[in-house]
C-alpha cells in the first residue's frame, strides 16, 4: 500500500520546477530554537532571466504545492525572506506574481507561520509593506512580519549551524557595517553598484518612479501589482 509521503515523492516536477529546485531559491532548513522548522527564500536565487510572468506564477504554485506544502501543512513554522541583492531585472518575479502565489496558499498553511523574517529590507520595501503590507500580505501575515537589518540580529530566533546563509548575504552584512547609510539607499559603494543596475537599487524603484511622476495623484494598488 503506498503512504502520502510515497505519492508526495513520485510527484513529477516540470521543467520550470526543477529549475526552482537546483536554484534552491526555496528551501526547507531548520529548525528554529522552538524546533520549528524554516522555509529559507533567497529572493537572489529566482531564475526570473527565465520564469516570468505566468510560467513563473505557475513555476512557484506546483513547486510549493509538490514539495513544500506537504511538508509544512498543519505545523508550525518561520519564513526567512533573503532579500539581499534582489533586483526587478535580475531576479524579481514580480509583486503581481508573488501576490497570486500567497492568495493560492491555503489558510492552513498561514495560519501555521509564526514569524516571517525579511533579511536587509531596505528603505523602499519598508516603506512600501508600511504602506500596502496589511493589503499584500494581510492583516494576519503582516502582523507576523518582522524587519532584519542584519543577520546577526536572527540569533535570538535561530541557531546560525541551522541555517544556509549564503556568502554574499555575509558579505553584504559587512558592508551595511562600514557604511550603514546603504540601509537607506543614500550610499552606494562602487562594488555594488557594478553588481547591479543603479537604477534597480531596489526591486521597487520603478513603482516609486511612477509614484513620484504622477504628482499628487495616488495610483491604485492594483496598478502597483
């Protein structure tokens, strides 16, 4: 007789899925200091070069549902969001995209995270979750936000042996300590700004752009997503 775990395993992926699991942008890890377990998401580690759009939003849906899910559904768990280095060009799906991903997950599965820890958020996304957070997220989810300007500040809530941090994420941990103003977008050392496009400092300057075009007129929410 086969178990659920044996029919979870004989899931096929597609082809866009297998790339989501060898880029390990989302990775089960853990546990956390109260034995809960953690979903690591390395925002850097998205093929966006190749999943956009739909076949991204499809990408994210079956992988979550074949091999995440099943794992997580009904315990208690923490998100570590690794926000590190994202860019809208290189690797950023797409707020429209991500909010479809959340509203597919069941209520189950929100209910059961505790903590959803967003690593070296910057200026911007503080600003936007700060703004349009309990409408992306709901109130439910964002109330379990919580803001990491470095990964340090992560050891009360999990032991570091637990966790896969990558190097560029400690890297980038040392240079928000030589010049803390890049957590406000107001510096940008030369290395950085080499690795990314100046104007994709942030996976949501195009929004704010647009914003700061159109004068006093407020865009909706949904021609932000």
């Amino acid at each position: 007789m086969t178990c659920p775990e044996d029919a979870f395993q004989a899931t096929p992926l597609t082809e866009n899925e297998l790339l989501l699991e060898k880029s390990e942008v989302i990775k089960i890890q853990g546990p956390d200091k109260k034995g809960r377990p953690i979903l690591r998401i390395v925002g850097k580690y998205f093929p966006a070069n190749i999943l956009k759009g739909e076949s991204a939003e499809a990408a994210l849906k079956g992988y979550l549902r074949k091999r995440i899910l099943p794992e997580l559904e009904k315990k208690p768990f923490v998100i570590v969001y690794i926000h590190t280095r994202v860019s809208r060009r290189d690797n950023f799906p797409g707020l429209s995209v991500l909010r479809s991903v959340l509203d597919s997950v069941p209520d189950t599965v929100h209910e059961a995270i505790r903590k959803l820890f967003f690593i070296h958020p910057g200026l911007q996304s503080r600003i936007f979750f700060f703004t349009f957070g309990c409408i992306f997220f709901g109130p439910g989810l964002y109330a379990k936000l919580k803001y990491i300007a470095r990964i340090e500040y992560l050891r009360p809530y999990i032991a570091m042996e637990k966790l896969e941090v990558p190097d560029f994420v400690k890297e980038h941990d040392g240079t928000l300590e030589i010049h803390p103003l890049c957590d406000y977008g107001i510096f940008k050392p030369v290395c950085v700004e080499m690795e990314m496009d100046s104007r994709r400092w942030n996976l949501l300057d195009d929004f704010y752009d647009d914003l700061l075009l159109r004068g006093a007129k407020q865009p909706k929410l949904s021609e932000a997503f």
